[in-house]
C-alpha cells in the first residue's frame, strides 16, 4: 500500500521569492520526503489548474498551493474540488493579501517569541506560532478564536503553549498569593 501523497504546488517565482520546501525541517516535523509531490509551475493559472486536478483525483491526503493571492472564480473551483475529491486543500496566500474569498475557513498566523528553554535561559526555547481564526462558513465569530501554539520536537506536534510559561515564578507565587 503506498503511503498517502501531498501535492505541494507553488509557482517558479514565488519559490525564488519565498523560497521551496526544506527538507532536513520536513524531516523535522515527522514527514519522510518521499510523500511530497512537488509541482512547481511558470504562471498562477497552471499552478491553480494543477491544484484543482490534484483535489478532484481523490488519491491524495493533502493538497497545499502557495499563491501570493487568489481570486473568488479560483477559490470557488478549488473548494468544490476538494469537496468532490474529499480532499483538504490549504492555500497559503501573502500576508498582506485578504485570502481566499471563498474559503471555508480563513486562519492568519503569525510568528510569536520562543518559549524560555527549559534547562538553559540563553538558548532558544520551543518555537511558537499565533493562530487566529478569522472566518468560518457558516458560523457568525460572536467572539474571535486565537490561540497561541509551541512545535514540541519529542512528539512531532503542535500543542497550545501554556500561559504561565513565559512568567518568572515568582510573578507566579505573587499571584498565587493574592488569590
């Protein structure tokens, strides 16, 4: 049985631009190399075509497209291919642009600083990301979903980063004390 497939697709220019997929960090985070299918086109349409086949094929676990942005015709086919394909697809778009219009959800993540490294306050400690989720179809945000998660290297995943981890204890003990 062969092992499930990524397609990751991004044009030539924004792998010069953004740069491609690295593989000691993909080996990193638990992925062997060999499930990537790498797809790296001259223009958008092709590559946005490239990822519409992918997600209508049913055979792959996850299609990834790196697109600086997408327009509303674009995200539509793409969300009806991946509802016919069964297939997730996550479209990785510039930060500066709003997203794919017609997405199911939209998350924008930003980079946040290092949790203090357990054994050594001068090394960096367990990197972490801010996810905020800004639309979901369907659902009204009554209130905005963010939370803040830490890449833990021994169990190749993401976890919510506790919020005491970045305190002094003695900021800890001080608020234990006035409770």
């Amino acid at each position: 049985r062969a092992p499930p497939r990524i397609l990751w697709r991004q044009t030539s220019a924004l792998g010069r631009d953004l740069g491609r997929l690295y593989a000691p960090g993909i080996e990193t985070l638990g992925l062997p190399l060999d499930v990537f299918l790498i797809v790296e086109t001259s223009r958008v349409k092709e590559a946005l075509w490239a990822m519409e086949e992918g997600l209508r094929s049913g055979t792959l676990a996850l299609v990834v497209g790196s697109v600086k942005e997408i327009e509303l015709t674009a995200s539509r086919r793409l969300g009806l291919a991946a509802a016919a394909g069964s297939t997730p697809c996550l479209a990785l778009t510039a930060p500066a642009t709003a997203g794919a219009p017609a997405a199911t959800t939209r998350w924008r993540a930003t980079r946040c600083p290092s949790a203090a490294h357990a054994f050594d306050r001068a090394a960096p400690g367990a990197p972490r990301i801010h996810l905020t989720l800004e639309r979901c179809r369907g659902r009204p945000l009554v209130e905005t979903l963010s939370e803040t998660v830490e890449w833990c290297d021994a169990a190749r995943r993401f976890r919510v980063a506790s919020g005491l981890a970045d305190r002094a204890p003695r900021e800890i003990g001080a608020r234990l004390r006035s409770a």
